[in-house]
C-alpha cells in the first residue's frame, strides 16, 4: 500500500486499471486491504478516507451533502472522478449512489458489498439523548464493550472474525455524528435512474438490514447481479476474501492458495459483469 502525497487517499497495487474502495461505517481504507494480494494486473485500488475518518478532519457540516462534496473535492483534485469500477462497502455504498446521482463522480460498473441502505432500528437506542450517546460509547468505545458487542455478533454466524476490530482507533465522536447522520438515508428509488452495470454482494450470514439493503437495490435494477458469499456475516471481505475477490474481479483474480479464510467454493459468476474494464485513454 501507497498514499498519495498529502492527501487522505491510500493504493493498493499499481496499473493504468483503477477501482475505487469506499469503506464504510466505523471504518476506513483498511477495509480493502485484505483485497491486495488478489489484485490482477494493471489494477490499483483507490482507497479514499471519508471526513472524520482515518485521521482525516471531520466535515464542515455533519449532513451526507458536506460529505459528498468534501470527498469528492479530494477525488476531483487527484483526476480520479472517472474509475473503471466503484466497490462501495456497507455505507460507502450509500457514498458511492449518491456521487453517481449527483454526477460528480462516474463508473462503468458498481459493485455494492453488504450494502446500509436503511437504518438499522436496533441502533436507535443509541440516539436516544444523552442516555443513547452513553450506551455507545460504553458500546463501541470500551474494550469490554466492543468484546460484549463481538460475541452477541456471533450468534447465528461462522465466522469467529471480530466484527468490532475496527471500532479500536477511530474517531468515535464522528463515528456517532456518522450514525446519527444515517437516519436522514435517501429512498434507494432514487437511484432507479443511475445506467451502468451493478453487481451486488451480500453475506449469507449477514444482518437483516443489509439483506433488506441488498433485495432493495436488486428490486430497482433488473439488471442487477446479486450474490450470496458463504459463511459470511457482513465483513465478507474480510471474512470470506478469496470468494469475495473473485467476485469482484473476475477470471483475472490473483490466486491465493492456502488462504485462512477463503472458501473451497468458487463464486458463480455466470453472466455478472466482472470482467476487467480496458484502461481508459
């Protein structure tokens, strides 16, 4: 991995290929990292951080637009508004519909990963005042409290990944602002109009708000191809990397053998659109 100098962008792998990675709550570039030794050739993955996250400042303002236009300005000032194909992960997906309906960003192919459409109702008790803060904090901002949130985690799941890993250093005053900002999420219909080739990824094991999230998006676009990773909650890039990769790109898939986590099955990708874009010129 590689940063571009002074800005708050990391890349993994080199080549005229790009792919964007926009990670999602509670999280940063680091998300994509397991991806790396899967990456073809002539493919970077362009990780940018949103405002807040990754040591980046926090927004202007805390509202979905602020974070749009912030994030794009970086993309913008680094010619990178045009990738061959955007991978947009739990709430980077939100992110990534937004930019492409606004039009500040643009793609020939998007590629959604156990997508946050709606708001989960079981977190709203977090945003019930000061008692609500303080059951986050004590929640997600604690070591003991991120082990309990782990293990109530792990019932009905495979996977022993630590689905609060990335919760330890953050910057959990905008991880709160982040979750309350995403009770004000778009209607999905919004996006009905966006033309360009989607693949949707969920984990057979994931929460009932990103299935919801994934049947949803697939609901608007007939031409959507969905897929279901095994055993995996809703990390399967973590969880499930080698599986996940191959999803996402292709037949040209640097093989991994002997990966802790990959899966003996191989994805079905009949049909999808993951075939390596040609290089822009």
């Amino acid at each position: 991995m590689k940063s571009l100098a002074r800005t708050p962008v990391a890349v993994y792998g080199e080549g005229p290929v790009s792919y964007l990675g926009l990670h999602g709550w509670g999280a940063d570039h680091r998300t994509f990292a397991p991806l790396e030794p899967f990456l073809p050739p002539g493919v970077q993955l362009i990780c940018p951080d949103f405002p807040g996250c990754g040591g980046v400042p926090p927004p202007g303002e805390w509202t979905i637009e602020c974070v749009i236009e912030e994030t794009a300005q970086t993309l913008r000032e680094q010619s990178l508004v045009e990738p061959s194909v955007i991978i947009g992960s739990c709430l980077g997906a939100v992110f990534a519909l937004e930019m492409l309906q606004r039009e500040v960003i643009s793609t020939q192919r998007l590629v959604i990963v156990d997508p946050l459409i709606f708001f989960p109702m079981y977190l709203r008790v977090f945003l019930l005042g000061k008692f609500g803060e303080g059951a986050y904090r004590a929640s997600m901002e604690t070591g003991i409290g991120r082990i309990m949130a782990n293990l109530i985690s792990r019932i009905n799941r495979s996977s022993d990944v630590d689905m609060t890993a990335s919760l330890k250093d953050i910057d959990h005053d905008s991880a709160y602002c982040y979750l309350k900002l995403m009770t004000d999420l778009p209607n999905p219909q919004r996006y009905s109009d966006l033309e360009l080739a989607v693949d949707i990824i969920y984990g057979e094991e994931t929460f009932r708000f990103a299935r919801k999230s994934s049947k949803a998006l697939k609901a608007i676009w007939e031409h959507a191809h969905e897929y279901q990773v095994p055993k995996a909650s809703h990390l399967p890039i973590i969880e499930q990397t080698e599986f996940t990769a191959q999803l996402i790109f292709g037949d040209d898939t640097v093989g991994q053998p002997g990966t802790a986590n990959s899966s003996s099955a191989q994805p079905d990708t009949t049909g999808a659109s993951t075939a390596r874009p040609v290089p822009s010129v």
